[in-house]
C-alpha cells in the first residue's frame, strides 16, 4: 500500500514518532474532521507517504495524536 494519491498522510509528533492519518481533500484546511487518526505510531515511514508536523494539524487532531 502506497501513499501516491495523498489519502494518507504521516504527521510527526514532538517526540519523534509518526503516525498515520486519513486526509480528506474535500474539507478545508483548518477543519479538524479534514484529518482522522487511522494507524499506530511508528519509528520510520514508507517513502512514497507524505509527512506533515504536529503544528500543521489543529489542536483537536493533536490530542488524537497522542492517544495512538
């Protein structure tokens, strides 16, 4: 499974870990619901996915972050 049609996303969290997220395209920018924590926390991620920072997501999505 690869990243190229940017469903997916990895955002990486303060404390170095990655997690995966589902991003819909349809919603605006800043919309919390625009990101869905889907998969576990992970060391390293697969090249072909897009990487984002914690700060790039609003502060509701940062919370889910950190209940993976």
């Amino acid at each position: 499974m690869g990243g190229k049609h940017g469903k997916y996303a990895y955002v990486l969290r303060n404390d170095g870990w990655y997690v995966k997220v589902r991003v819909l395209k349809s919603r605006e920018e800043n919309d919390p619901a625009r990101y869905i924590v889907v998969g576990p926390k992970r060391k390293d991620v697969p090249p072909t996915y897009p990487v984002l920072r914690e700060d790039d997501v609003p502060e509701e999505v940062k919370k889910q972050l950190y209940t993976v």
